[in-house]
C-alpha cells in the first residue's frame, strides 16, 4: 500500500520539482537582467567594444541571410504562381511575395538563423570564459562582467539586427522578381503593381519592430546561459544548444505577440 501512494505521489513530486527549478531559474534570469541594465551605466567600458560586436554578430551574419532571403523569394514566387492558376490575376504574386516577406518571412527565418549562429556564438564564447575563470579575472582586474561581456553584445544584436533584416528582405523580394519575370511570364510591370498593391509603409514598422526584439532576445538569453554555464566542455555544449533552443522558442513567441498587439484592427 506505501509502495503504491510513493507511485501515486511521484508525477506530484516531479511536477513541485519542475516548478522550483523553473522559478529559481526565472528569479536567476530577472537579476541578470537588472545587472544588466546597472551595467549601462559603465559606458567607457562597453562602448569601445560595440562596433566590434555590431561587425562579428550582424555583418559577418550577412552571407545566410542573404543566402536564406533569396531561395526564400524564388519559392514564394513559384507557389503563388502555383496557388493563384487561373483564379486569380497573375501580378498577386507580387503582393504575396512582398506581404510575406516584409511582415513574417524575412524576419522569423533570419532571426531563427541567427539565433543558431549568434545565439550559439554569444553563450559558446562567454560559457568557455566561465569555465575558464576568465569572467573571475576580469572581476579582479576591476572590469564589470556585465558591462564587458552583456551589454555590448546586447546591443550589438539589437541594432545589427533590424539591418540584417532589411538587406534580407530586399534581396527576398529582389529573388521573387527575378524568379516572376523568367519563370512566370509577368513582367515587371505586374510584379511591381502587385507589390504596391497593398503596401503599407507601417509593414517596414512592423517589421523592424519585431526584429529589434528578436536581436535583443537572442543575444539576451544567450549571455545568460553563457554566464550560467558549469561543467567544462560538457557544459558550455549544453549551455549552447539550450540558448539556440530557448531563443528560438521566444522568437515564435514573441512574432505572435506583436500579431496580436500590432495587427490587431
């Protein structure tokens, strides 16, 4: 009979233990944060380090969005063509290609495929620091932790990100036209109509607004597992597919947010 309350009770217990850890690791990542936000303060610290972080997180990142954006536009094209046979007017493949990629496309793909090469990079780079004492080093050579390593990455992500995703967008619908006027007979003319069509300019708004929040999560999360990291080798692994995994959960996350907050009439 005890042995079958004990089994009774164990799904209970483990939830209690999941709720513990998922609250002691929420407290954990607020007073991250409020450190962070101390950290701004100590701008001589941060600065001299942003350019180089805008460089290695947003422009060495260039080459797979750009990659992605453009086979991104070819297919959107082929399957409005696809979709659209003979029930509706050719130049809507226009209007599909820029709707989709302005609002959604262009900014959830890239920012997921930067949150498996940022993300990775930001918790891989600071979790070896940890494991390494480099972090306690520079505790003791009066630099804040925060400041050096947090706060310009953050900001970096916040900033380079929009821009990514503004090159990306252009080249996607660039690759839609390229692909509408040799694959599908429009000219281009009729790609532009359609594009213009139901162009709105607080699309480009909406856009960036979202990818601001994505740069911020990913390289926010990131140094948080980074910092966080324990167990050598092992652990900076573990501290790096659990950043990419987690960012990309609150990229999804956060673009349904902003649906609903910003799309809403």
């Amino acid at each position: 009979m005890r042995r079958q309350t004990v089994l009774a009770l164990r799904p209970i217990a483990a939830l209690g233990g999941a709720t513990v850890r998922f609250v002691a690791v929420f407290g954990q990542f607020g007073a991250f944060v409020l450190d962070s936000a101390h950290a701004l303060m100590d701008v001589s610290t941060w600065a001299p380090l942003l350019v180089f972080h805008m460089r290695r997180l947003g422009v060495d990142s260039l080459p797979i969005a750009l990659f992605l954006a453009t086979f991104t536009g070819i297919v959107l094209a082929l399957q409005a063509s696809y979709t659209f046979t003979g029930a509706i007017p050719l130049y809507f493949v226009g209007t599909l290609v820029g709707k989709t990629i302005i609002l959604e496309l262009g900014p959830v793909l890239t920012g997921l495929a930067l949150a498996g090469r940022v993300g990775a990079n930001v918790a891989a780079q600071i979790g070896t620091m940890r494991v390494s004492d480099q972090i306690d080093a520079l505790a003791t050579m009066a630099y804040d932790p925060f400041a050096y390593l947090v706060v310009p990455r953050v900001l970096a992500g916040t900033l380079m990100f929009p821009i990514v995703v503004i090159f990306s967008d252009t080249i996607g619908i660039m690759a839609g036209w390229i692909t509408a006027i040799n694959l599908l007979d429009m000219s281009t003319q009729e790609f532009i109509r359609g594009l213009r069509l139901f162009y709105d300019p607080f699309d480009i708004t909406y856009s960036l607004i979202k990818t601001c929040s994505f740069g911020f999560l990913v390289t926010l999360i990131g140094s948080f597992e980074g910092f966080n990291t324990s167990g050598g080798a092992e652990g900076v692994g573990i501290s790096t597919t659990r950043a990419v995994v987690i960012s990309s959960m609150m990229i999804l996350l956060f673009d349904a947010f902003w649906a609903v907050l910003l799309l809403r009439k």
